[in-house]
C-alpha cells in the first residue's frame, strides 16, 4: 500500500494498516513448550493441562505457550492478558471432536449474544494477543459435519444451533490482535470469528476447510463481527462457505441493540481464494458496513465475488465498498438478492427498509457464469450509487439491468458472452 492509500468515503488509510511485521517468537516473551510441562502428543486430550500452563504463564507476568512439532489434542482453550500462542513446523494442535469439551457460556453467534459453546481457542477483553508460527490449528471436525448432514437429512430447517459445534478461534473485545503464519483447518464451524474488537490482522495464513467428500457445513474462513480496522493480507482461503463475511447482528430491531454494531475500515488484499460460497459477503448478520476494500486477489474457483444479503427481517445499510484488481473464476460476479434463510420479523409489522450505496467495483478482470445478478426490491431495500469501471468480464449471462440500482456509473466495459 502507498502512503496515498484511501478508504472509499476518502478517509486516509492510517499507517497501522501499512505495517505488516509479525512479532518474533523472541519477542513474545517466556517460552512455555508443551513438551517440557509434561505434555506429550500422546493421543490423549491435554486440555486441562494445557489451561494450566496458560494460567501459569499469566500469573508469572505472561509469556508464549509453544507447541512443538507432534499432533497434541486439546479441548476449549481461554488465553489470558500477556499470554500468546505459537506453533511451530511440523506441529499441530488439533481439537477434540466431542462437544462435551467445550463449555457452554454467553457468548456471540449467529448476530446474537447468547449461551453457546465456546471454541478451541478463546480470547476475551486480550490486548496485543498474538497467534503465529508455521504450524496447524486443525479443528478435527468431521464427525460434527457427519452428525449435520444426518441432522439436515432427518430436519430440513435445522439450523446450525441445532446440530452444536464449536468454532476453531473466537477474539472478543480485543484488540492489537495478530494472526500470522498458521494453518487453520477443519473446523466444526466457523473458523475464526472475531468480535467487537479492533486492530485485528491475518497475516500469510492459510484457512481450509473441504467441501467433499463430506462438506464442512458453515466454516467460514473469517467472520467479522461489529470490528473497526481489520486488515486480512496474503492469505489463501479455501472454505465451504464465505471465505470473509461481515456481521453484526440481525432481527427487525438489530440496529438499536447494543450488541450488535458496525464493521467499519476492512482491508482484505493480496489474497488466493480458492474454492468459496463467496469471497466478501455482507450479511446475513449484518447491519452496518463502512469503508470495505477487497482488492488485488486471485479467485480459482468461487460461487460469488461480492454478495449482498439482503434481510428482509434486519434493518441493514452497506456503503462505501470497493473490490479491484480480482483475476479469476466466479459463478457470480455480484449478487444481491433478498436474504430469507430463518426469516423472522418477531412481531414487527413493516418490513425494515434497507440500504447498499457507493459500491465500486473496477479493475478487474474475471471469468463468471452471470456478470450482474441483482434483484430490485424497493420494499425491502433501496440499491443506489454503483459504479463500474475498467472491467474485462466473460460470461455465460450478463444480467444487467440498469433499472435495478438508482445511479449507476459505467466507463470502459466489456463484457463478452460464450
């Protein structure tokens, strides 16, 4: 990024967004190996040992919990003020695939604040928590995707509560927040959720999770959730699901609950994307997102570039959003449709009226199957001010309509059709 780096409503991009050093193992204080505590990659589930030694290491004014190469088995994990997590080569640290060993307390899913399971790894209230190193956090979550399927067979509108799941990472009121180096794979659910927190970054990790033989069902590569200042960069993202998707909240009265909130200053740049639902999503939990970049990323293989849920049930308002500079293969170049998965108005008569405006999308240049799927609902939400530019697009369907957004802005298009 320049120094001349801007966010669409032209707010100046701050320098934290340019600095991209990931702190030493060195740095990160003193090293706790799981090894040299007693604790073996021995097949067995560490997790109350594995407590312990974080517990101890924040006692003694903080430090980094170390797992060496070798496979070691843990349930929910709770990291503490000054407390980091680093992987190294060759190691792995994998979560247990029974639910009982993840407690139950209130925490934050599906845009609401409830009692649900924790995740294998929990940081709460945490500044300048770091997780890095070249090794894997792998959430061992096949029996849980088996376990859903057969649900959803049995209950066609099950839900993702109803078949319990934890997620692989959970960052909540955090923040100075780093995420470097790893792996992280096969999650029961999401895989790393971070929540009203601030100044968070991925950096160069790679998060997967299989969409055959078994799909992982909901295991979002990134979620955010009511954060400012995010940067997510050299990161490759293979999911069956959104590879990032913004939340914040949802119901007829989403947008006063305190909550919920805002996504506001998102960079994610310089990515691979290989197979997704979608590489930016707003929604489905979402009520406000401001100053959104995507830019500079290679798509495989995805089902859509940019996509827009749009609730009828959720007061929602998506602005200043620019995607450019993406090369690749995508179904949908943009979707926004209206969003009715477990739609409940709670008694509310009138449908909230929502909002997407100032969306831009330029300087790319992508193979879809349909350029510009969109839907125009104006009593359910309001499209205004896109703009399109210096795109080079092929396609088996165009699908533009003029008619469907209030302003659009077109220079240098071409769409070919095969």
């Amino acid at each position: 990024m320049s120094n001349n780096d801007f966010f669409p409503d032209g707010t100046p991009v701050d320098e934290w967004f340019h600095n991209t050093d990931i702190p030493s193992l060195d740095e990160l204080g003193k090293q706790y190996v799981l090894t040299e505590h007693g604790i073996l990659g021995d097949g067995r589930i560490h997790t109350a040992e594995i407590q312990a030694l974080i517990d101890k290491a924040g006692e003694n004014g903080g430090g980094v919990i170390v797992v060496p190469s070798g496979t070691y088995i843990t349930g929910a994990l709770f990291f503490r003020q000054g407390v980091h997590l680093h992987i190294r080569e060759g190691g792995i640290l994998m979560g247990s695939d029974d639910i009982a060993d993840y407690p139950i307390r209130e925490t934050r899913i599906e845009g609401e604040t409830c009692p649900y399971y924790t995740a294998l790894i929990n940081a709460e209230n945490i500044n300048g928590f770091v997780i890095s190193g070249k090794g894997t956090i792998d959430g061992n979550g096949f029996k849980s995707w088996r376990a859903f399927w057969l649900r959803r067979k049995w209950n066609p509108s099950c839900t993702n509560k109803d078949e319990q799941r934890p997620r692989l990472v959970y960052i909540s009121n955090c923040s100075d927040v780093t995420i470097a180096g790893l792996r992280l794979q096969n999650s029961h659910f999401w895989t790393t959720h971070i929540y009203k927190s601030r100044r968070v970054k991925y950096l160069g990790c790679s998060i997967f999770s299989p969409a055959f033989p078994i799909g992982a069902p909901s295991t979002d590569a990134i979620d955010i959730d009511a954060c400012e200042d995010v940067l997510v960069k050299n990161c490759r993202m293979e999911v069956n699901d959104d590879a990032v998707a913004l939340k914040g909240g949802k119901g007829p009265w989403a947008d006063s609950a305190e909550e919920n909130g805002s996504n506001e200053r998102i960079i994610i740049e310089d990515c691979t994307y290989g197979f997704c639902h979608s590489c930016l999503t707003c929604g489905s939990e979402s009520v406000h997102n401001k100053n959104i970049i995507l830019r500079r990323i290679n798509v495989i293989c995805g089902k859509n570039l940019l996509w827009l849920k749009m609730r009828p049930d959720t007061p929602q308002r998506y602005e200043y959003i620019t995607v450019e500079g993406i090369t690749g293969k995508t179904e949908h170049f943009i979707n926004i449709n209206p969003w009715t998965q477990f739609y409940d108005l709670k008694g509310r008569e009138d449908i909230p009226l929502s909002y997407a405006d100032k969306i831009t999308m330029r300087g790319c240049e992508c193979e879809c199957g349909i350029f510009f799927d969109v839907k125009a609902d104006e009593t359910q939400y309001i499209l205004s001010d896109f703009t399109f530019e210096d795109l080079k697009i092929t396609a088996k369907e165009n699908g533009f309509s003029e008619d469907a957004v209030r302003g659009i802005k077109c220079k240098n298009i071409k769409i070919d059709i095969i």
